[in-house]
C-alpha cells in the first residue's frame, strides 16, 4: 500500500513538473522554488518535498571543505525532524512514520553536474484523521532565499495547488 500511494504522490510531482517542461530537466531546477507533494488517504498523510540545495546548505557543488561537508549533515538532521517541520492539530494524533532524506548525492556522484537538490519524504499515520483539516509547515525558517514553495495537494475531498511563503505557512487538506 506504502509503494502504491509513494508512486501516486510522484505521479503528482511529476505532472507538476510537466508544467515547467521547457525549463526543467532531470536534475534541473530554478532557484528560488521548491515543491512539495501531499497525499493523504485514510490515516495516512504522505509528504514530498523538492528544494533546490542552495536554498538548504547555500551550494550546489559537492563539497568541498569541512564546513561545506558539516552543513551538509546538519541539514540531514534538520530535515529527518519531521515532527517539527510539519504540525498537525493535535486532537488529529498523528505521528511520523518513516522519513527519507537525499542530499548531496547528485553532486557527489556527479549526477547532473550543476544542480543539486533536497529531496525528502515524509509519512504519518494521525489516529484521529477526522481532525486532520490542515497543517502548518516551519520550513521557511530553514530555508534561505526561497520565495515560493509550490504544494500539490491531493485528499479525499480536495485537489488542488497553492504556494506558500514565508508569510504563509499553513496547507488545507480539506474543502
Ligand atoms: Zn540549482
């Protein structure tokens, strides 16, 4: 069911990727946005998040120096806290179930030479989802120079696109 559900939630990244075909090749992306993909079904909510590393460690190449190579494991950590990038109300009682983290590994393997990019997932299981009408995300206090993170959102009763910003940090995942 988990694989079933992570490649809808890539079926969604990859129409809206589509969107942007003329600008955007594998490995590519414009600074200044990211993506995230939500699904949610029954107890289930399943996030993807798309950020170019610029705007996550302030670099794209592989690093370098120990600094660049610390700032590379200090986001790591920072985004495996899925707790406290992304809040549910609480009465919804959900918690995280698995996170996956990839960052760095296109420079370091020399994927596609010029970008690099943070790609996560994240999933929760709420045990009250009757409560679960939104969330609110802290990721902008993490990211510089970000203007607009793109988020796709597909739930039982909602499809739709919105942008968030560091002014607006909260996802409807209900009509
Ligand atoms: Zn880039």
């Amino acid at each position: 069911m988990r694989y079933a559900q992570w490649a809808l939630v890539c079926l969604i990244g990859s129409a809206a990727l589509t969107l942007h075909a003329n600008t955007h090749q594998h490995g590519a992306h414009e600074h200044g946005r990211g993506v995230m993909n939500v699904v949610t079904q029954g107890r289930e909510v399943l996030i993807e998040l798309e950020l170019p590393a610029v705007h996550v460690v302030g670099f794209e190449h592989a690093p370098r120096t120990d600094a660049e190579r610390h700032a590379i494991e200090a986001a790591r950590e920072r985004y495996s806290d899925a707790a406290a990038l992304f809040r549910f109300a609480d009465n919804a009682q959900c918690t995280s179930n698995s996170t996956e983290i990839h960052l760095g590994e296109d420079v370091e393997h020399g994927h596609s030479g010029e970008h690099s990019q943070l790609h996560a997932e994240y999933a929760f299981s709420c045990h009250h989802p009757q409560h679960l009408n939104a969330f609110t995300t802290r990721l902008f206090e993490h990211l510089e120079g970000l203007e607009r993170l793109e988020v796709n959102v597909i739930t039982p009763s909602l499809q739709t696109r919105i942008h968030l910003s560091s002014s607006q940090s909260a996802v409807s995942l209900r009509r």
